[in-house]
C-alpha cells in the first residue's frame, strides 16, 4: 500500500507539475505572441522610417549637388576676384613708381633751381631792368605826343598894327 500511495503522490505531483508548466507555456506562448507583435510594429516602423530616411537622404544629396555646383561656380568668382586684386596691386605699384618718379624729379628740379638761383635772380634784374626801360620809354613817348605842337606864326606881325 505504501507502493500506491506513493505512486499517487508522485502522479499528483505530475500532475501538479504538469498544470504548472501547462500555465507556464500559455504564458510564454502570450508573451511571444505580444513579441511578435511588437516586433511586427516595429519592422512596420522600421520600413516607414526607411522610407523617410530615404527621402531624406535624396533631399540631402540634391543640396549637396546644388551647393558642390554653387561652389564651382564660386570659384570662378574667386578666381576672377584674385585676378583684381593682382590688377590692383600692379596699378598701384606703378602709381608708387610714378609718385617715387615725380617726387625724384620734383627733388632735381629744386635742388637745379637752389643751384640756379644766383642766374635766376640776375635774370629777373635784368627783367625788371628792361621793363623799367620799357615803361619810361613809354612815359616819354606818351608825353611827347600830350605837349601842344608849337605854332608857326609870328609874334612880329601882330605888334606893328
């Protein structure tokens, strides 16, 4: 009897066991059906959102094109800023080539003119020497013809009458 009892006890057991690992998969199998539907969201979710980086992506690459043929572009100007500047840096060399020349120049002629200056002030004596000539000559010249002619009769004639 001891036999039975203990074969029912062990088949209670089983049965017991059985009921629980029964409970168990029902609710692994709900946890792996809430899974997979979780996991059907997500990859719904993933291709959505594929979809959009892609786009996304597209548009990305359509300004990376539009800015890379902007820039191009850019680079003709910069080229052709470049090419001012060098223009302008020519010119105003030369503007301080002349300005360096002139000055050079201005500086000869004084220093002529400082050397000169004992020739130049004999010359102006001489010019004003000459005008005073000029003017007097003038003076008289303009007197002669302000004087009264003199007249061709004779006094004689009138004192006997």
């Amino acid at each position: 009897m001891i036999w039975q009892i203990s074969v029912a006890c062990i088949a209670a057991a089983f049965i017991v066991l059985v009921g629980y690992l029964i409970a168990a998969i029902q609710t692994a199998r709900a946890s792996m059906m809430q899974m997979n539907q979780s996991l059907e969201k997500i990859e719904h979710r993933l291709n959505e959102m594929s979809a959009e980086t892609m786009n996304v992506m597209r548009s990305a690459q359509q300004v990376t094109d539009d800015v890379q043929r902007k820039m191009k572009t850019l680079d003709a100007l910069f080229v052709s800023i470049g090419q001012v500047g060098e223009s302008v840096q020519q010119v105003t060399s030369s503007v301080k080539q002349v300005s360096a020349t002139v000055s050079q120049s201005m500086q000869q002629a004084g220093q002529t003119v400082r050397g000169n200056e004992s020739r130049i002030a004999e010359w102006l004596d001489w010019a004003a020497w000459g005008f005073q000539v000029v003017q007097k000559w003038q003076q008289r010249k303009q007197q002669k013809t302000n004087q009264p002619k003199p007249t061709m009769e004779r006094e004689d004639s009138h004192v006997g009458t």
